[in-house]
C-alpha cells in the first residue's frame, strides 16, 4: 500500500468503499455535476432493520490499496459506478467494453457495479437491465438518486452473505489464512496444521469478521469479534494483524461515543428523518425511550457499553497499535492514518497536547519515494490537523512548507499560484494580517523575523505570478509595518526594490482582489514620513477676515454659558474634529503646517504632498519635500484653496514616497496632536495691496491691537516741511473692492515719552480732517491730551478720500490712487538753555510759565546746548531729531464677504523723523518806548544745509544762509 488518504477518520470503518469513475470521454462538468447527486446517497436504512449502511465514495482510487481488502474491509472497492457519453447505437458495444475492462480493475473484491450512459436512445436504451441505466441528457435524469439507493441495496445483500458465511462456525472447515501483500512470500512452506498456525488464522479471520459486522450496522457483534480476535493475536504474536484488531476496536468504540462523527463538516454524520434507525439514535443513551416504551434492545446495550472502550482506552488502544503498525516498514501508510485518525478523535476530547504527539509521529514516518503532489497533499493534512488542534503556528509552519513544495525545483512547471495561495492561509497562523489598521492596536504581536521572512515570500511568489501590483502592496506592506525591526541596510534593501517594482506599476490606494475572492486593502505610508502633529493656521493678519459689530446678532456666541458641564466627553476624537474659532476664505490660500519626522538612515524624498478634506470643494496645491536623515521634527506647510463655502474638515494628507501613492487620515495616526480640524470657509473678499511712494522702513510698527502692519514706510522731513505719500491701491483679488475706510493712529514717539491714552482718528466712510478728528475725542481726560497733542503735532496727517471712492467699486486687476499730506509742526524752541535765559533776565513770557507742563513732558535730549553752536556741528545731529510714528488702517469689503457682513483689515505704519529747521537760540528785550508795545529780540539759526527765507508779519522777509545766526 503506497498512498495514503489523509482524510481518513475513525467511523470510516463502517463504510462501503465505492469507486465512481467516467468511462470514454466524459467532461468534467458533468462528471463531477452526476457524482454530486451520487455521493448524496451516503447512508441507507436497511429494510425490515434497524441498521443503517454508509457509504463512501471516491472518484480516484490506486487499485494497489485495493489488495488490502482482507486487512481492513473499508479499503476494499465493493462498487464500482461508472458513468459515459454514447450518442449512436454503433458505438455501444465498445461503451460497454470499456465499461467491462473498468470492472476487470477492481473485480476480485467487487460486490457490484453500474453503467450510466447518457445520450443514446432508441431501441437499445429501451431494454431493461439491471447493470445499465440510459438517460437522454444529464438534465433529464431524475431517478439517478433512486438506482444509486438500488445499487446499495443489493451491495448489502452480498455483505450480510459474506457476513453470515465468514461467521458461521464450520468446525470442519479449515479457516483460510488472510494476508497483507507483502506477507504472502513470507508463508510459503509453513506448517498450515500447527496450533500457532491455527490461531494465526482464526485471530485474522475474527478481525476479518469484526470488520464485517462493522459495515454491517451491527456494532454489537464487531465489538465481540475485534476483542476475541485481539486475545487470539497477541498469543500469536502477530503484530501487524494484532494492530489491526485494536485499531477495528478502537474505530466501533468511536462511533459509539461519537455519533456526530471525528471527521468534521465532512466526516459528520447526517441523520436525516426516517434514515435515522433507533439504535443508531439512542446508542449514546442506553435503556432510552421509544415509542414502545423502554428499548427492547436493552441486553443489547448493557453488553455493547460493556465491549466499548472509553474515551481514554481508545488512545492508550491507538497508541499500541501504532506501535505494532511501526515494527513494519511496508505499513508506513497504515501507521500515518491510523495517527490521523487518532488526532481527529483527541481534537474531540481536546487533548491538544496528545494529538500532537501523534502528528509528530505521523511526520518522521517514512513512506516510499512520494511524488511533489504527494509531498504537497502530506505537509497540507498536516497543516489542517495542527489547526485543528489548536496549534496555529506549527499549521501555519507546515503549510508555508506545502507553499515551498508547490515551486520545488524538480516540478518543471512551478505552481506560483498555488504556492501563492498557500502562503497566505499561514498569515493567521504567524500573527500576521494583510490589514495594516491592524498594527496600530497595541504592541506587535508575533515574532517579527519570521512575519519579514514570510512577507518577502509573498512578494516573491506574487512576481513570479506576474502580477506585479501584489508585489508593490505585499513590499509597501513590510515597509509600513516592520519598519521598526528592519535594519538600516535592511530599510535601504527594501526601499530600492519597491522602487525597482513602482517604475512599472505604481502602488495605489485601490482595493487589490485576490485569487480565490479576498481583497488586499491598501497600505498609506504613515511612518514614511512619521507626521507628529497637525496645526491649521490663520490666514496672515492682512487677509483676516473680521466681522462687522453691527451685524452681530444675539446668537453669535455657540459657547456654553457653563464653566464646567461634566456632560461635556473629552476625547481625542472630539478633540480633533472641533471648529477652530478662525475661518478661511474662499479663493484663498489657506495653510496647514505638519510636523514630520523622517525615520529612515538616508534622505527621504516625498512627491505629491497634499491635503485631503471633506465638507467643501477644495483644491490642494501639492508640494515635493526632502528630508535629510533622521532628520527630527521639521515642519512642513501644505497649502490649498477652498473653492466653495461651508465648512471645511482636514481629513488627513496624501503623498507619493518610493513611488507609491498614499492617502494618510488622521483618524488612522493615534500618536498625532492636533488642536482642532475643522474651520469654517466664508464667501470671498476682495484682496488689496498697497505701494507708496516713500521708501520701505527697517522699523515695524506694532499696533496695540496686537495685529500687524503689512507694509512700512519712513520719510525724513524738517519741521515745518509737507510731503505727499502717494498710495496706490491695488485689487489684486477675484472680487470688486466696492467698500473703503481709512483711520489713522498715532503712537508712542520718542518725542514724546510719556504714553498718553490712546487716540484714533476715525474718518468713516467719508473723508474728514485731522482737526475734526481730535475735537471728536470724547472724555475730559482724553480731550486734554487731544487738546495737547494738537498743540504738539498739528495737521500731522491729512488726507481727502472722495477722490479715492470716485473709482469705486474697483475692479481685479485696478489700481485706484490715495493721497495723504504729511506735516511736520514740532516746536523745537523749547530748550532748557533758552528757558535759563529768559529765568536769569528776570523775564516772563506771559502763556509760557516755566512750570508749564509743556516744559515737563517735551524733555532735551541733551543736558545743556551753547547759544553759538560751533563750526562741527551738524544741524542733522540726532540729539536735535524727533520721531513721529503713525498707522494708517484701511478697512475694506466687497463681493459676496460683503454681503454675509465681513471685511478686511491692512495697516501701513508710518515712520517720520523730524529734524529742527529754524532755532531761537536767545531772547532779549529792548525798553519799552511806548505803554502800548514793547520790543523782543530774537537770534535766528538756520540749523539746515540749506538757505531759508524766514518771514514774519509786515512782509519782511530775513534771508539765512545754512548754518548762519540772525538777530
């Protein structure tokens, strides 16, 4: 016997072994469409009996195993049932020649056979026969199931007459010796008349009997000949036979125990209705009720439970008759099936531990010179009964062994899909799924070389399959997951060959369907580059949009009025998916900065970096980064543009690495901070930019408000001097400026140091003049400081907007002008060496007391000046420059922000330094001559480098040379 059938199982003992084969030409859907129906018919009630026959049916049988008939009757072809296409009456004969030679096959053990011919009719299909049924098609064969429940009928008669033969008592007869193939060389010259002898053949002819009650139905009675035959044997010593009894043994004691069978979904028993005998219902329940009353059987019972073996005799049973099995070397396939069927009936008792001593034993037997299918069919079993019994990893071993026999380099056409296939039934077994969701729960689990050993193996197999997008997902997939456990060389090895494999199929993020039906999901690079946290950023102070305060309404605040509710659930989730309180604006580009980590030991180059968002129509403007080595936190900012309004949530990011497409969501990074994903995008604005005609400022005027001017100007001028600053307003937005206000304010100057309250100069939507601004200021404190500061600055800035707002609504792409006159009135006179004059004369100024606040807050920036500077000193001198510093704010609106009530804000910050032109370096009197008038002296000093024209009432003019002193 040299080919084992590793589906072997313990209750089939009791089965008759029926070969179904075609005969000629028959195709092998409708083969397999007719064996179906007749393999339905696989139990039988025996007429006018309570027993049942069970039948087992094979489509390919080696004829070799059928000469162990004598030694185990379930191995012994009973029926043969064959099936064949006949269309024309001239080629019936040769049909049923070919059908005779089939029966020559299996003929010294059959019981029975059958023809089934399809496609012929007409006078010969119409002749009634016993051994042949016609049909006309394989459509039109209702009674196939009716003529299989005859044939086993009649393969019952021939059993019950063997039966009844083989156990009658001929004490006159001499019993024939039974013997095993390889045994019958071994007999010749024997003395057949010893005792030993004697008992040698009526021990086997017991078990051959026991066999017999056995697919019989009668359980009974195999139970009492299996236990005289094991005591005949074991006198004898006769090993191999002796095995075979406790094994039978075992087999009648299993289906005792277990009727639902050992053998699974397939080896299961199905009783079904009327099929269902009484004592095949009630044999685990002695003395059960039927509808009679008690069991008439009940001596039956008590005397079966008494031969049967319990659950643990059957394996200490197995385990010795295994071990006689093994003193043979030609039973090494009796030995392998009987350990299967053992491991099946520990799976049952869940005996782990056991059963797989039984399998370890089943793997060292050593079987003759097995062909690649054979190897592939044994490590295959293997791996099912490991399974079975728990043992996923070593199932898994075994089956990633079938997969590496499927590509064996003897087979001259390898099985890539096979071994393909096979790889992937190990997954579950080494901790491993093709999902990578499900890396990120919790700690690895599995040992984390074997899972890259195999992953490699995938990609492998998937290549020589040629299908190339396999083996991008399997690589993308050991890269994603093993990234921590791959070496640096490792992480460079596996990177050039995902790229070698993306230059001819591009990974993506589409759902890639297996052979035989599963899907792969798609494997984003989260780790390629590791992004820590997520930050949506305003948009820059300039392009903020504000809401107007008149159209405020009551319900503008969503907070709640609580400080604490613990109704509220703080969860990251939550956390992630709240509205941050700034909005974007449509047609504007927005910001999100990332901060990413790149892990790898070289640079990292990532392609296509974007947004992916949800809420609003939103065009992402990818970018292309480079990351250097282990480069830590750098900050990466992507840009896109909401094309609609609503709101908008930042879903996650998409990037190209090593060639293969990426979709990252946030949901899926647990290790990710970020302070909210959701914003709200508010109809469009007109965008305005501003130019002057001044040069740009090194200083950068800071409002108190916190917010910041785009743009900043300087201009130097001498006290008294006006200059134009000419702006230019420019639409450089996708909307209509149609709304303009203009509002200055002066800040804290080195002029003077003392901080007053702030004033701002609001002009409306209409122009008005800086006068009409501070006498608008409201509070008696702030009107004195508006009062001071007027006396101070003057009309430092002036402008008229109507000439501006005469070009409105200003269109994209125009440019409307704004015109604002900046003056320079500073009272420069007021130097502490002049007031020391006039206090050592003895005079006072009437509306200039010495004690005047004035003299307090405008300070010198030197301790004291000469009356006559000298030659070196220059009128610019820094310690005679005072600084004035202002923001012009321009607040705007237009389009469709216009109407939902939102504008814009832009600054300008204004930087003037103001040198003296004209100083009054001393004051005299002359004596009155006259009670109506007196006379005061002046010297004027031209403090410039340019000739002034000093004019005074009565039209006299006094011409100064630069740097020249005029009394």
């Amino acid at each position: 016997m040299s080919v084992p059938d590793y589906m072997q199982c313990a209750e089939d003992h009791q089965t008759l072994l029926v070969v179904v084969q075609p005969v000629g030409i028959v195709s092998e859907e409708n083969f397999f469409k007719i064996y179906k129906r007749i393999s339905s018919v696989s139990q039988i009630s025996v007429r006018d009996s309570q027993r049942v026959l069970y039948i087992r049916y094979r489509h390919h049988y080696p004829p070799e195993n059928n000469e162990w008939g004598d030694f185990q009757t379930h191995r012994k072809v009973v029926g043969l049932i064959t099936i064949t296409d006949c269309f024309s009456a001239k080629d019936w004969p040769q049909t049923f020649e070919k059908f005779h030679v089939q029966k020559e096959i299996y003929g010294s053990t059959l019981y029975d056979s059958r023809l089934f011919v399809f496609g012929l009719q007409g006078e010969i299909a119409e002749q009634p026969r016993t051994d042949v049924a016609f049909y006309p098609n394989y459509e039109d064969c209702q009674t196939v199931e009716k003529r299989i429940e005859d044939f086993v009928e009649s393969l019952f008669i021939v059993l019950e007459s063997k039966r009844l033969d083989r156990a009658t008592d001929k004490s006159g007869d001499k019993i024939p010796l039974l013997c095993v193939p390889f045994e019958k060389k071994d007999f010749v010259g024997l003395d057949t008349d010893s005792r030993h002898y004697k008992k040698r053949c009526q021990g086997r002819m017991r078990k051959h009997v026991g066999d017999l009650c056995l697919q019989a139905g009668m359980l009974q009675d195999s139970l009492v000949h299996y236990h005289m035959s094991v005591e005949l044997l074991r006198s004898v010593n006769d090993f191999l036979w002796l095995g075979a009894a406790l094994e039978g043994l075992c087999s009648a004691s299993v289906i005792y125990h277990y009727p639902g069978g050992t053998g699974g979904k397939t080896g299961a028993r199905r009783f079904q209705g009327s099929s269902l005998p009484a004592e095949a219902a009630n044999r685990h329940r002695p003395g059960a009720l039927t509808s009679n009353g008690i069991n008439p059987d009940t001596s039956a019972e008590i005397g079966r439970a008494k031969n049967c073996l319990s659950p643990e005799d059957i394996i200490d049973k197995y385990k010795e008759a295994i071990s006689y099995y093994s003193k043979y070397k030609s039973a090494g396939v009796i030995e392998l099936e009987a350990c299967v069927k053992a491991v099946r009936v520990l799976a049952i008792q869940k005996r782990s531990m056991e059963a797989s001593e039984f399998l370890q034993n089943a793997v060292y037997i050593n079987l003759r010179q097995l062909s690649e299918e054979e190897k592939i069919q044994r490590y295959s079993i293997l791996s099912e009964l490991y399974e079975l019994i728990g043992f996923h990893r070593k199932s898994a071993f075994f089956k990633r062994v079938a997969a590496m026999q499927c590509v064996a380099p003897s087979i001259s056409e390898p099985g890539w899909r096979a071994c393909y296939k096979l790889l992937l039934e190990t997954l579950p077994g080494y901790s491993l799924s093709l999902d990578p969701k499900d890396f990120s729960k919790g700690t690895h689990r599995g040992w984390a070389a074997v899972q890259m050993r195999l992953l490699h193996e995938l990609v492998y197999a998937s290549r020589r399959m040629g299908n190339p997008a396999l083996s991008v997902r399997h690589l993308s997939f050991l890269l994603q997951t093993m990234l921590d456990f791959l070496s640096d060389q490792e992480k460079k090895d596996v990177t050039q060959s995902l790229e070698n494999y993306t230059c001819k199929c591009p990974g993506t993020m589409e759902l890639l369907t297996l052979p035989g039906g599963p899907t792969l999901p798609p494997v984003p690079f989260t780790k390629l580059p590791i992004v820590r946290r997520v930050k949506l950023l305003n948009l820059p102070a300039s392009l903020r949009p504000r809401k107007m305060k008149s159209l405020l309404g009551p319900n503008v605040s969503t907070k709640s009025p609580f400080i604490y509710s613990p109704i509220i659930a703080h969860n990251c989730g939550e956390e992630r998916n709240k509205k941050i309180d700034f909005q974007w604006v449509q047609g504007d580009v927005c910001e999100v900065q990332l901060m990413v980590y790149n892990p790898m030991p070289f640079e990292l180059r990532v392609e296509n970096m974007g947004l992916l968002t949800s809420g609003v129509e939103f065009e992402s403007l990818p970018a292309a980064l480079s990351l250097p080595a282990e480069s830590g936190l750098y900050p990466v900012t992507l840009v896109g543009v909401p094309q609609t309004t609503g709101t908008i949530t930042v879903n996650g990011y998409h990037t190209m690495v090593f060639g293969v497409f990426s979709d990252c969501l946030l949901d899926n990074l647990p290790g990710v901070k970020t302070s909210g994903s959701t914003v709200e995008v508010i109809p469009a604005l007109p965008r305005l930019q501003i130019s002057t005609s001044l040069p740009r400022s090194a200083h950068s005027l800071q409002p108190s408000s916190g917010d910041e001017t785009s743009t900043n100007v300087s201009v130097q001028l001498y006290n008294g001097e006006t200059q134009q600053l000419v702006i230019k307003l420019e639409n450089i937005g996708m909307e209509p400026l149609e709304k303009l206000e203009v509002t200055s304010k002066i800040l804290t100057t080195k002029a003077n140091p003392c901080s007053p309250p702030e004033c701002t100069c609001l002009s409306g939507w209409l122009p008005v003049s800086m006068d009409w601004v501070v006498m608008q200021t409201v509070g008696t404190a702030r009107g004195d400081w508006a009062e001071f500061q007027e006396k101070l600055y003057g009309d430092f800035l002036s402008w008229n907007l109507e000439e501006t707002l005469a070009q409105f609504p200003l269109q994209p792409g125009k440019v409307a002008t704004f015109v604002v006159n900046i003056k320079v009135k500073l009272d420069f006179s007021c130097q502490e060496n002049l007031l020391q004059d006039l206090s050592d004369d003895g005079i006072s100024v009437s509306g200039f007391p010495l004690c005047s606040p004035f003299r307090q807050v405008v300070r010198p920036r030197v301790e004291s000046k000469p009356v006559n500077p000298p030659e070196g000193s220059k009128p610019g001198d820094p310690s005679h420059v005072k600084t004035l510093e202002a923001i012009l704010n321009f607040k705007y609106s237009g389009g469709p922000g216009h109407v939902e009530g939102y504008y814009r804000n832009l600054s300008l910050g204004l930087h003037v330094e103001a040198e003296p032109s004209v100083f009054f370096t001393r004051v005299s009197t002359l004596p009155a001559t006259s009670t109506r008038q007196c006379h005061l002296l002046l010297d004027v000093f031209n403090s410039t480098e340019h000739e002034l024209t000093v004019s005074a009432r009565g039209n006299e003019e006094l011409i100064l040379h630069a740097g020249e002193c005029q009394r």
